[in-house]
C-alpha cells in the first residue's frame, strides 16, 4: 500500500524529499553535536589600573595539564603576521567554507601517487577544530574535522575563527597561542615582533616540541628558514629582510612573567573560570612597593614575622595595593592577612570616641578619670599598668590609655556601636559565647575584624565620617550610599586628635612639619603580642599595616608602635615620592647649591621661609665625595634665624663658616625642615641615591 503512494509521487517531490530529510537530519545533528565552543577556557590575567600585567594564572585543561593560554585579539596582533600566517598555513582561508577544496584534491592526489599526504589539506579552520578536540590523524578524524570546521564557519567569522586558532596553537612547553608565546619567547607583545620573531612562531604550531627554541636550537633555526624562504616565494618578505632575519639569535629560555598581587589576583581568577583579564584598582608601581616593604619586614624580623599592607586610595575607595602577606614561602603565606578577622587591638578606639562625640556625650576636651575601674567583674588596665588620674579624651586617645575607651563604650553602649559597625558594612565577628552579644571588651580588640574593614573605617574618617565599600575595580562602577558613622566635624575632630599623636622615635614632629601631607594613626596590639597593626590616614591615602604570625604564634614585645607603626610609616614616605606626577627628578651638585646661597642675602625677610636647597621632590646622587663633604641646606625669606631639622633630628653647623651642612647616612628618603626665628617652617620631601 505504501509502496503504490510513494510511487505516484512526482520524482522531483521525491528529491525535494530526500534532500528535505536529508538537511533536517544535518541541521538536528549540527544542534545536538555542536562544536565545544563553551570548554575553551584560558588563563587569567590580572592587570592593574593602567592595564600593566600584575598576575597571570595557569589554565587546568580536561588533561590535567596547566598550560599558559592567553585569549587572542586581532587589533593586538599586528597585521603583517596575521597576512604572513594565511599566506602559510592557508592562501585561501577568506575564499573556502572551512573545507579547501583544490587542497583536499591535490592531498588525495598525493595520497594516490606516493602512498602518502606530501602536501596538507587541512585549513585553519580545520586546525581549530582539531585543536578543539585532538584526535589521532586518521582518514576518519580527518572526515569529522572537516564537518567540523564546516560547523566553526557557520557560527564564527573569519576574524573570530583567526582569533580561536592564535588562542589554541601550541608554541612549545605548555604555552598556547600567540600572545602567550610572544610573551614567553620574546618578552614582548605580538604587535611588535620582528621579521625573524614572527618567522619562528609561524614554524612552532606545526612541530611545536620538535622545534622548541630552548631544547632544540638547531631545529628551530631550521624551521624558521623554511618558513622565511615560503614568506620570500610568497613575495611577504624581501630577500634582504629574509637573510637579516635568518642571522637572528633565537631566543635561549623562557620569559618568566610578573608575579605581583597574588592574593588579589587569586581572587579574580576565582571568579572568572572561563578565563580572560580582570583589570583591578590596583596601581602596579604602589603594589610592588607594598610587597618589597612586607618582604623586608619579614626577613629583618628575626622570626619570619608575616606582614601584610593595604593602601587605599580615599576619594573613591580604591584599592590602590594589597600585599597579603610577606611571601608565599612564609607559614600561612598563601592566606591574605587582609581578609583574615584577627583581634584589631586598639584600633576602635577612634570610632569609640567618635560615636560618643555624635552623641552629645563628649568632646575631645572632656575630662575622664583614667583610674582602676570594675564592671561586672571586667577590670581593664593601661599597657604599661599604669594610672593618669583625670585627662582629656584627646590625651586618653594619642596615649591609647584603655580605661578611658572602656568608659566611653559603657557610656555609648557595646550593642550600640556593634550595630554601628555592621551598619557600616564591618563584618565582625564577635567572641563566643551564649548570647554571642557585644561586650566592653571590644573596645580593646574582643573581636574579630580585618585590615580591609579597618580600611573602610579609617577612610571614612578621612572623608568625614562617610564609610564605603572598598572598591577592586579599574572602572568607575556606580557607588552606593555611604554610611555616616559620625558627622563631618566629629570626623574631623578625631582626625586632629590622631594627627597630633606622639610620633615613632626618629619621626618629624608634626609641629616641624606644616606643610607636608599630615598622616593620623592609630595604633594597636592584641592580646598575647598576636596582632600588631598601626592604621593611618593623609587627606589622600589610608594604609593599614599588619604583622604577626598567620597562625596566631605570639610575639612577645611586638607591639603596634613597635613593629607595625613604622613600617606604615615608611609606606606613607614612599606614597609621597611615587603619587607625585612621572617625570624626571632634577639631580643637584654642589654648584647649584652654592647659586641657591647666593640668593640668600636679596631674598631674606619676605614671608613664610622657603627651602632653596634641597627642593621638595629632589633626587640627590650620593657620591663618595658627598657622602664625606655632605650637603649645605640653603632658605630664604622668613625672619632669618633658622634652624634646620632632618627627620625631626636637628643640623649641626659646620666648623666653618657656621653653615648647616648635612651628611646624608645612606639612600633613602628624608624630610628636610627649616624653621625660622618666628616659628615658621617649610620642608622638602627628598630622596637620595647613589652609594651609601
């Protein structure tokens, strides 16, 4: 019966039937059998606010294997090796649907006569697809290639296509694709290669291991001619371009690539699985600056002391460094000490005396009883075990005196400023216990906070009292709404009252220096010498240090003043020389310093004093001769009279002539301060280089 219908059916109807069925079976099988576009997945690359490579990650493939696989970017690559490429590995490429036919014809040809392929069919398209999923090379695989690629034209352009095929090609080693290899051969990007550069990538992909340019030279000098004599057949390059780059040195071993902000890049790459760059807030130069002070913590501390760093940028809450630890070989160095909750010692206190100011309770000139106190059984005790009688809470907070913050806490009420914290985004963790309830404990460090929440309070206050969320990205994203902690005033208050602190031994006193960017810290300490921390702000920078032991070890002595106050110290030193304007720094000698001192006499008595030599920003060369001669500072204005300070330490004058002269102890950054017979000052903020 269904023999006699189909017969009566018209044969073209037949056909049109045949051919239907036929592309609804292609059609459903391209839909269930797609290629795997989706597994592709490449390494992460963190780079920093201005695009420079912060941190690169392995790629964990199907295999097991980390290869380096960075993605491919047309408009990164330049034109003529992309041009030389296609001229090699496929003339055709913008002319076939993925499958040559002239090339699989003259392949079959080949196959025919000689009993073996001497010239290839496969296309790049076809490559990509047998990069995509490796299969022995067989006339079989050979066959679902082709499919395939004819799959890869129909969902991809010829550009995204090149892209895929530069991602995917092995270089030799674990390293893929074209940028990955450029980066390790030549320490370069692949838009500036050389002839002979691009000759050699153009030759790895087709024997990537046999042809390794650090393993086997001879072979990939061999390689690279035969494609520079193809380039120079296919008139790509001239036979004196071609001979030059034939004479070129191969590169001998791998590039190693930057290795910064792991810990902030570990967390990028955590969130991107599919790989690709995350640029962060991070600024390359600042972050390298944290990590070499943490390391030199660390190694000068005597018992492989962690330290960790973060600087942040106040205006918009950028993170501008973040040294997690102070090497990844330290115990615990691979845990980011920024995000760990520790005891924050005495580091509250600020926001303590704050809340209580917002309040109406105090202000910073009210008087407290700095006595022995007990509540409920909680006896707390200054550090040095000592009792003041009555001070101000300015004197109670730059002295970090404990009976005093206890006070004010009860006053303010610990749920009350507990609520505070979590309102402003502070994720505390309170001790335990039954009720897991806020007590007066926490107004000297029982709890658990992190350097990044310390950050957001102390960055608050610098922005008056308004706390934020850190911000990890590059791009301005849209901000939400800031919490007050405390009213701008109260901010600024506090502000004044750390400002004026006694400063760590061999620091300028904040009286000398007026005129110079005001750092206001805060110390702290936590029980058992675990945690030391100095937190510091400028109307520009936060910078929270930390250092102790990852496992909680105590450091018996080590106290915030002591071991973390300094180190914030210097990182603040350094923000100064390098958030100032790129650009060459002028190099003084003798000669003009002495033009500086001729100056003197005409310009003596006019305002405010002035420093002639050395100027702010200065970057001194120390030579021998210097070093034994050393420097004569030069002012002029002001009331005369001066009397000149180096790091709060005051300038000798010399024997003769009674000149101040100073003798610079070695490189390294100084402040400079000159003050006149009326108390007016100025500084230079300088660096010297040079011998030491």
């Amino acid at each position: 019966m269904i023999t006699r219908l189909v017969s009566r059916i018209p044969f073209w109807q037949k056909a049109g039937l045949v051919l239907a069925i036929l592309f609804g079976g292609i059609v459903l099988a391209d839909r269930l059998f797609p290629p795997p576009l989706d597994q592709v997945r490449t390494s992460v690359v963190a780079l920093d606010r201005n695009g420079e490579w912060l941190h690169g990650f392995t790629v964990i493939d199907r295999d097991g294997e980390r290869r380096w696989r960075l993605q491919a970017d047309l408009e990164e690559i330049d034109p003529l090796f992309v041009e030389r490429l296609i001229a090699i590995e496929d003339k055709r490429f913008y002319d076939h649907a993925g499958v040559d036919p002239l090339a699989v014809f003259r392949a079959t040809g080949s196959l025919i006569r000689h009993g073996e392929v001497v010239s290839g069919a496969s296309t790049i398209t076809m490559q990509t697809a047998r990069l995509l999923e490796p299969r022995p090379r067989t006339i079989p695989s050979k066959l679902i290639e082709m499919v395939r690629a004819l799959q890869l034209e129909a969902r991809l352009s010829k550009e995204e296509i090149l892209e895929l095929y530069l991602t995917l090609a092995p270089y030799g080693g674990n390293v893929e694709g074209v940028r990955a290899a450029s980066l390790t051969w030549f320490g370069k990007e692949p838009s500036q290669l050389t002839d002979a550069q691009q000759a050699l990538l153009i030759s790895l992909p087709q024997a990537p291991e046999a042809r390794r340019p650090d393993r086997r030279p001879e072979a990939a000098a061999a390689g690279r001619r035969i494609i520079l004599a193809k380039l120079e057949e296919a008139g790509k390059i001239s036979p004196r371009l071609a001979a030059e780059a034939d004479e070129a040195v191969l590169p001998s071993g791998r590039q190693s690539f930057p290795r910064h902000a792991w810990h902030a890049a570990y967390a990028a790459a955590s969130a991107m699985p599919q790989g690709g760059e995350a640029r962060l807030s991070l600024d390359g130069r600042l972050q390298a600056m944290a990590e070499r002070m943490a390391a030199d913590y660390s190694k000068a501390s005597g018992d492989r002391a962690n330290a960790a760093i973060l600087i942040v940028e106040n205006g918009g809450r950028k993170v501008r460094a973040l040294a997690g630890s102070a090497g990844l070989d330290l115990p615990g160095g691979w845990i980011d000490m920024t995000a760990a909750r520790r005891s924050p010692g005495s580091t509250l206190k600020p926001f303590i005396y704050g809340l209580a100011f917002e309040d109406g309770l105090a202000t910073g000139r009210t008087l407290i009883d700095d006595a022995p106190y007990s509540f409920d059984g909680y006896k707390p005790e200054n550090f040095n075990r000592e009792f003041n009688g009555d001070v101000t809470l300015a004197e109670a907070l730059q002295h970090s005196l404990n009976v005093p913050a206890v006070l004010t806490l009860d006053k303010i009420g610990p749920d009350r400023f507990a609520a505070s914290l979590k309102a402003s985004g502070v994720a505390a963790q309170m001790p335990d216990s039954s009720d897991r309830r806020a007590s007066l404990a926490i107004a000297l460090g029982g709890l658990g906070l992190s350097a990044r929440d310390l950050a957001m309070l102390y960055a608050g206050l610098a922005e008056g009292g308004e706390v934020l969320p850190l911000d990890w990205l590059a791009e301005e994203g849209e901000k939400p709404e800031p919490y007050r902690f405390m009213s701008a005033n109260n901010a600024a208050e506090i502000t004044a009252i750390l400002k004026a602190a006694p400063t760590p031994a061999g620091r300028t006193p904040t009286a000398l220096t007026a005129r110079a960017p005001q750092i206001a810290f805060k110390t702290g300490t936590s029980y058992g010498y675990r945690d030391a921390w100095a937190a510091g702000y400028t109307d520009d920078y936060t910078v929270i240090v930390w250092t102790g032991h990852a496992s909680g070890q105590p450091r018996p002595g080590h106290t915030g003043r002591d071991a973390a106050l300094p180190v914030m110290f210097a990182v603040f030193d350094r923000l100064e020389t390098l958030s100032r304007p790129q650009g060459p720094a002028p190099v003084f000698d003798d000669l003009k310093a002495g033009t500086a001192l001729a100056r003197l006499d005409r310009d003596e008595g006019r305002g405010d004093p002035e420093i002639v030599f050395p100027e702010n920003g200065v970057a001194l060369y120390l030579s021998s001769r210097d070093s034994a001669k050393g420097y004569t500072l030069a002012a002029r204005g002001g009331q005369g009279g001066y009397r000149w300070y180096v790091d709060g330490a005051p300038v000798a004058p010399d024997a003769i002539g009674n000149r101040p002269v100073w003798k610079p102890s070695g490189p390294g950054f100084y402040q400079v301060t000159v003050v006149d017979a009326a108390g007016s000052s100025s500084t230079s903020s300088i660096s010297v280089t040079g011998a030491g």
